[in-house]
C-alpha cells in the first residue's frame, strides 16, 4: 500500500527587530516612559494569536534579529535580514515574512527591503508591522497589527505582493508609507498616493492601484546593487540630507566637505530636503554645485510630508518625485553601493 504524502504546511518567518510592540514600563497606563526590547518575537506572536483572530493552520518560525529602539536601526542589522530572507525564501513552504519594527525607522527599513529584493521572482511578500503602545499597556495595539499582518501573510491572493507596512487596519506600499504622527494609534500614511489595502472584518482587502502606485512598480531611475554588493561592505557609503530653510548659506555643506570620518570615509552624496515643490535658497544652490564638481552626486526631494517634487532644469539635482528626504537617501546610498 502506497504511503500516505504528508500534507504541506504553510510557514510564516517572524523577524524580531525590538521596538515599542516588544517595549514595557511598569505601569500598564504610561504609554510614554517604557524600554523597547524587552519581550522576544516569538512571545508577542504567540501571545498576540491566543488573543484570537482565527489564524490557525501554518507554522510559525522565530528568529530575533535585533532588540533595539528604531531610532537606533543600523546598515548592519539590514545586512542581516537580507540574509536572513534569502536564506528562509529557498523553503518552498515559506508563505511570507513578518518583520516587527519600531515606528520611528520602519519606512526606511520597508523601502530598503523593497529595493533591495525588489528583482527577485516570486519572493514571499515581506509585511512589517509595529505599534504606538508597548506591550504592557492596557490597550496595546501591538497584538492586533500582529494578526493583521499575519492574516495578510495567510491569504493566497497577497503572495508575493513586495513590501509592506500593516499597522492600524491599513496596509501600505513601501515606497509610500510615512510615519506622520507621533501620538495617534493610525500613525502612518501613504499620501499623495493611496495606501494599496485595509481590513475588513479582519480580512486584508486589496485596493484598486492608482497611476501613482504604479510609479512605484517601475524603474526608480538607479542602479540597484547585488546582493552580494548589499551584504559585502562593513561601511557604506556616507550620503547626508540638507535641508532648506530660511538664511540658510550653504554652511553646513561646506562643513560636510570638509569632514573626513576616522575611517577616512568623505560625503559622496547628498541629499537636499527643500521648501515646497523641492526649492532651495541661492546660497545653497550654489555650494551644492560646488559639491557637486567635488565628485558629490546630488538627489533632491521636499520636506514637504506630501510633496511632489517639480525639478528645475538650472538647478542640476536629480529629481527623486515623491519620495521623502530618508528614503531618498536610502535610494541614493543603494546606487552608490552598486557602483563599487
């Protein structure tokens, strides 16, 4: 008699990062004063699925990859999920990955893994997911965006799906998303796009995809590194944002140029946030120019939080559109690595 094929189950990688979902403070009702990093990945699943949500029927895989407060995150602990991604995404059995973050970096993190495995056919769709209330609060809402994420991972129609950000029932695309308040629960948003999703009845529903999120479907305009570029270097590239504003005279460009690291590492990029539709003043358009004949590639964007940047052919900056000043950092930082 022919033996029975064991039957396939699903798997769901869950990467701990730390962050205010794995935080505690002493009192359930300070939301405030708490340390990120103290419960482990594999504990808030487990806790956060007891807590209900019907997601049965796949197995669940921990690793924990960092235990730190975002605002802390670092080139070295993204070499590291990119590793680790690699690694678990030859499982065949692999559904998806969900990674828990903080909220203060989780879009640089999301826009780096986008780039980063964006080339690689039929990858797991990686989901990070956060919250604005540690664990030990009373009305945590770590332990839902945790199911929400998961059930996103479970459901056949979103594999492969990229990148993304679940948090407060919405589901945001990783070139998109942006963290724009501090206190409220539903903290991120992906404007002047569209978020790519949201649950109902604790079901992720995919949303119709606009012009604008198909910008983000298509070449960035870079040169995208190889993984082994990515997971080679200890010191990447050093490229800083510079920022408009009133009676501002270019002097902390002309401060960047004349720092060398102790490494020995010099600014080979830079990044201007500027007013409005990316506008900058006269004195630092020009000590830009001056970088730029010093072999310092320029990209520009707005600090506007919704901005559409419109390039100006006498300014000479490679126009980075809606992408906010970090993550266009990010997109410059990948092009430098790619050039060695």
């Amino acid at each position: 008699m022919q033996g029975l094929k064991a039957k396939k189950v699903k798997k769901v990688v869950f990467f701990g990062t730390g962050g205010t979902i794995s935080a505690l403070s002493s009192d359930p009702n300070d939301v405030l004063n708490y340390q990120p990093g103290l419960i482990a990945v594999g504990d808030l699943a487990q806790s956060a699925m007891a807590q209900g949500g019907g997601l049965e029927g796949f197995l669940p895989i921990y690793e924990q990859i960092a235990q730190i407060d975002s605002k802390d995150m670092k080139f070295s602990i993204w070499q590291k999920l990119i590793e680790r991604l690699l690694f678990w995404s030859k499982d065949p059995d692999v559904q998806g990955f969900l990674i828990t973050h903080g909220t203060d970096t989780i879009e640089e993190t999301a826009f780096f893994l986008y780039l980063a495995t964006r080339e690689l056919k039929q990858f797991p769709t990686i989901v990070l997911t956060c919250s604005m209330r540690p664990a030990s609060a009373k009305d945590a809402d770590g332990p839902q965006n945790l199911r929400d994420a998961t059930a996103l991972l479970l459901d056949p129609s979103w594999f492969s799906s990229g990148v993304m950000v679940v948090c407060a029932g919405r589901v945001h695309h990783a070139g998109a998303v942006q963290k724009v308040y501090s206190e409220r629960l539903d903290a991120f948003s992906s404007l002047p796009y569209k978020q790519c999703g949201e649950f109902v009845n604790g079901s992720p529903v995919k949303l119709e995809l606009g012009v604008e999120e198909n910008y983000f479907s298509n070449e960035l305009g870079i040169s995208r590194p190889s993984i082994e570029q990515i997971l080679e270097p200890k010191e990447w590239p050093w490229v800083e944002v510079v920022q408009n504003y009133a009676q501002n005279t270019g002097a902390v460009v002309r401060a960047l140029l004349g720092y060398v690291q102790p490494s020995g590492l010099r600014v080979s990029g830079l990044v201007s946030a500027g007013t409005g539709i990316g506008t900058l003043s006269e004195e630092l358009t020009q000590t830009l120019k001056f970088a730029k004949e010093r072999g310092v590639l320029l990209w520009q964007s707005s600090k506007c939080a919704f901005a559409i940047v419109k390039a100006k052919e006498e300014t000479d900056i490679f126009d980075f559109q809606g992408l906010t000043p970090s993550k266009a950092r990010i997109a410059l930082i990948m092009h430098l690595l790619s050039k060695g």
